[in-house]
C-alpha cells in the first residue's frame, strides 16, 4: 500500500512520519510505502470562479492543483491513497470537510483519497498521548493537561508548552519576542519528541484515532 501525503506544515509532516514508521514496524507482513509532501501552512480555499495559477506553497491554495495531479498518478498505481492531514483550527469541523470534499469533485478527483483533519492542531494528536509524552518529557508538567479539553476549539500547542517547555508558555512567549519561527522550531521539537513515542492505538484524540483507522482501513483491505 502507497500513501501520498499533503501536509500543512513541517511540525505535522514529523508527526506523520513518525507515525507511518510506527504502522510499518507494526504490519511487518504489508507492503506498505509513503511519501510526503508538505507546505509552509494552510493558507485558504480559492473563492469561486477565481483558480491561482500560481503554486503559493500553502495547502488549500495549492490543494486543487495537487489533487489533480496526484489523482493521475495514484490511480495509475492502483494499490495507492490520497491523504490530505490539516488542522481546522478555529473552523467547524463539519463545514470545513464539506468544504474539502467539494474540491475533490469539483476537480473530478477518482483516486482514493482521504481528508484528515486535526481537531484543533497537530499538537491535539500529542496532547491524546500523555504516556508518550512523560515518555519524551521526564519533567514534565503533567499537571497542565487538566485544563485541556481534547479535541477541543481551545489552547492546544499552547497547552502543550506549559506541559514541556522550561518555565512553560511564558518564557517561550518572551523567547519568541512576536517571532513565529521560534515557536514554529519548539512545535517542530515536541513533534519529534513526543512523536517518537506515540503509541498507536492508545489516543485519546479522536481526530488521531480517525486518522490512524483510515490508514489501517487501506493497508488491511
């Protein structure tokens, strides 16, 4: 089983990947292959009527145009997937799919594909796994997670740096001085901590958990 993958950002593109390492170790029996493919963030969706013409290197700017891409060449492949990961962040959850999936045909996409969307962040799919993250963090301030609400329209990655980063949100907040690129780099480094030690089937994330089935559903089949 191939998987392409179009990612949002860098920090979910570790996720991911680390993931994926995690479902071939576990399914030693399968052939299973990935790619990935990530962007400099979400962006938005084109307004009707009005396609770009130029890559912009933000997803749902740039989605029409690698769906129909990939659509050629996955379904060439035959035994291959579509997984598109992105945060909804402040979005309803279900408007926003409808939204996704009307891109899919409008653009006539046939391949296999498949939207997975964290709810809110990437950061929720760590917040889902404490033990991997006490696991990555020894000191950390587990304390924190009673103010998170999983899958939650709330502060996620922002939570997470209270449980993680020395002298929590704050010092990072006064490090980053308005800057996202230090914040982004923090986001980067819990991603691949805790990523490390995520446990497949013990989330308590049920954007993760959706996530993990769907590519289960397709190495299995």
């Amino acid at each position: 089983m191939y998987f392409q993958f179009l990612i949002e950002d860098k920090s979910t593109e570790i996720v991911v990947e680390h993931v994926m390492k995690k479902m071939k170790t576990y399914y030693t029996e399968k052939n299973i292959a990935w790619d990935i493919k990530s962007f400099g963030g979400i962006g938005h969706l084109s307004k009707k009527g009005k396609p770009l013409e130029q890559k912009t290197g933000k997803l749902l700017n740039d989605l029409p145009k690698y769906m129909r891409a990939f659509d050629k060449i996955l379904r060439a492949m035959g035994d291959a997937a579509l997984v598109i990961v992105l945060d909804n962040d402040k979005r309803d959850c279900e408007q926003f799919r409808k939204e996704l999936e009307n891109v899919a045909a409008c653009n006539m996409v046939l391949c296999d594909y498949v939207f997975c969307i964290a709810v809110k962040e990437m950061e929720a799919w760590l917040l889902g796994d404490l033990k991997a993250i006490t696991e990555a963090y020894p000191n950390a301030k587990t304390q924190y997670i009673k103010k998170y609400k999983q899958d939650a329209i709330c502060d996620t990655w922002e939570v997470l740096a209270d449980i993680v980063y020395p002298q929590g949100l704050k010092k990072l907040r006064k490090e980053a001085a308005g800057s996202y690129h230090r914040i982004g780099s923090a986001k980067c480094e819990w991603a691949d901590k805790v990523g490390e030690h995520l446990h497949l089937h013990e989330n308590a994330s049920p954007s993760y958990n959706y996530f993990v089935e769907e590519l289960e559903k397709r190495i299995l089949t």
